[in-house]
C-alpha cells in the first residue's frame, strides 16, 4: 500500500512540476502571447473548482470515476501534441486536463488517509515533493523547445495512470454502517463549516504573489536567478522534512494548528515584504514553507477526512475551493498589485484567512491517535 500511494503522489507531483514550471515556457517558445498563455492556464484551475459541484448529485467519486479520470488525463497529455498550434484546441485540452486531474488526487488523497496512519502519510506524500523537485532540477537543464515539456507531461501522466491503477486494485475493507448510522446521514455541505472553507480560500489566494512572482520579485531586487533556484528548492526541502516528521503534530487539535500555519504564513509575507533583498531573511522565509504548505496541507486534509462522510468529496472540494478558486483568483489579483507592496498585501490576506478561522470553534477537532 505505502509504495503503490507513494509512487503516485511521486508521478503526479511530477507531472505538476511539468506544467506550473515548464508548460508555460513551452507556450512562451510556442509563440504564445503572455495574455493568452494566462488564458489557457486559468483553464485547469477553474475545472478544479467547478467539477466537484458535478459530484454533489450526479456522479460519485469512486473507483470507476477515478480511472475514467486516469484514462482521460493520458489523452489529454496526448492531445496537447496535435493542439500545441492552435489556441482554441489547446484551451479545450486544457479544459479536459483541468477536469481529469481534479478527480484524481482527492481519490488517492481519501484512500491513503483512510489506509495509511498520520505519521506514514505524511512520509508516502513527501514522495511527491521529491517528484516535483527532481523534474524541476532535470528539465530546467534540458527544455529546449515546446516538445521536451510535452513529452515529459505525457510520460509522467502515463506513469500517473499505471501507478493509480495500481492503487484501485488494492483490497480494502469496506464499512457497512448501521441503520441508524445510515439515517444519521446528512449531505456534504460547505456552510456547515464556512469560516473553514473561507479561510481556505484566502489561504491560497495569499499564495498568489508568492506561486506567479517569487522569481521576478527577487531577481528585481538582486538575487540572481541562480540563487533564487536555491531558494526554490530550499523551499521544497523544508517541506520534506515536515512531511517526514509532522506525525506527532496530527494528533493535535488540527484547528489550533491550521491557525498556527496561517499565522506564520502571513509573517512569511511580511518577511519578503520588509526584506526583499536580504538573502539570509529570505531563507529564513523560504523555511516557512514547512508550516504554510506541507504542515497546513496536510492538517487541511486530516480535519476535513474526520468531519465528513464523503470523505473522497471533501478533499475534491477542498482541492477546487483553494487550489482551484483561490489558486485563479490569487494569481489575478496578484498581477494587478504586483510591485513593492505586493506581500504587504499577501500578508494581509493571510492575515484575514487567520481572522475567520477563529469563527471556527476548535474544541471539537482535539483528535485521537490512530
């Protein structure tokens, strides 16, 4: 089990690292301009966030769902090879891509909560880290035309696709619940929750200067391109580390640490903000990422697993309410107030997602260990 997730979240991250690093330079190279190249990449965000409204009524999250999605992710990976020249068939692929990919996760996501422990979670997802921080580290040395990256998204994708398959054919156990369970059952629902949802909306949303402009503002204020690589990846390393050793901190009340991540989130901002052009505070900020993305992500995920039925749902919303809107919404707002205030406003933002979690009552979320 342990392998088969963690060759997963190994592939699929890769394929992540392909297209946020690398897609857009293919475009770019492809003769895209930068208003179109913005266009065809909002595409998969915005399916992100739509598709799991689909799944309220219509169609469950299951295994036949989630291998449909497997199937139509490697063609979309295909069909970006025939598209790449025209602007409306690429923005159909990407459609098709930003749909499949958003069943995908939230399944395995679901599966390896439920199959695996807090603590080896934690060590299986950190595979994912790995895969987007050595295909960052391979193709940034290689691409030279649009091709290179497509060829690599297509092989990733279908490494993707052979390795969830993988994951479906485990057994597991299924739950038969009681009658009475049964009648105590109530609908997925966002508002029950809403200051939860929200702040995980403003959360990502704060990501956006961070995600679409990190490089360009550091670079602007001294730091060579090399260095800011190394700040990239020193990033990812201190991601890896929580993943590996955050187990303990899951067993916590997750509401008091989500509000702790938040928090240092929007210190991380204020950090870049004031000391843009010092490296070792930069760092120092690039640290952060430890609690702001692996820890946060990862408690997100765990809250959401033991509040709700549907559990697969949950994580499909809550990769399309924060990826997927506040992931779009913080990258346009993001280019309209970039410049020297722009993680004065980030941090705001983050800022408010800590203010509204406090709605949230915490009292209830003290977990115990599995």
């Amino acid at each position: 089990m342990f392998l088969r997730i963690s060759a997963f979240y190994l592939f699929y991250f890769a394929i992540v690292g392909v297209y946020v690093i690398f897609f857009p330079k293919a475009l770019e190279m492809a003769g895209y301009s930068s208003a179109q190249i913005g266009i065809l990449l909002s595409a998969a965000p915005l399916m992100r966030f739509l598709v799991p409204f689909f799944f309220l009524k219509h169609v469950k999250l299951d295994e036949k769902s989630f291998t449909l999605s497997l199937i139509s992710l490697v063609a979309a990976s295909l069909l970006f090879y025939p598209s790449i020249e025209s602007f409306w068939s690429l923005f159909l692929v990407n459609i098709l891509f930003g749909v499949s990919i958003s069943v995908s996760l939230p399944f395995v996501e679901a599966r390896a909560l439920e199959a695996l422990s807090r603590t080896i979670y934690g060590r299986s997802r950190l595979f994912g880290s790995i895969g987007f921080m050595l295909i960052a580290l391979w193709l940034g040395k290689i691409l030279q035309s649009p091709t290179d990256a497509l060829d690599y998204l297509a092989a990733t994708t279908i490494l993707t696709a052979l390795s969830g398959i993988a994951v479906v054919r485990l057994k597991r156990e299924e739950k038969r619940e009681s009658e009475e369970e049964k009648g105590k059952r109530r609908e997925f629902s966002l508002l029950g929750h809403w200051p939860l949802w929200l702040s995980f909306f403003l959360m990502q949303v704060s990501f956006g200067g961070f995600y679409n402009f990190f490089t360009i503002y550091e670079t602007s204020h001294g730091i060579s391109l090399e260095m800011t690589s190394w700040l990239w990846s020193f990033g990812v390393v201190c991601e890896i580390a929580m993943l590996y050793f955050q187990g303990p901190l899951l067993h916590k009340n997750l509401i008091v640490i989500l509000r702790i991540t938040i928090a240092a989130t929007a210190l991380r901002w204020i950090m870049l903000w004031l000391f843009p052009d010092s490296l070792p505070l930069t760092f120092l900020s690039q640290s952060l990422h430890a609690l702001s993305f692996a820890l946060y992500h990862t408690a997100a995920i765990t809250l959401l697993y033991t509040l709700y039925r549907e559990k697969a749902l949950a994580q499909q919303f809550f990769l399309g309410v924060s990826y997927g809107l506040g992931g779009f919404v913080g990258a346009v707002l993001a280019g309209q107030v970039y410049g020297e205030n722009l993680f004065l406003v980030e941090s705001i933002i983050a800022f408010a997602a800590f203010l509204i979690l406090l709605m949230e009552r915490s009292s209830k979320y003290t977990l115990q260990k599995v």
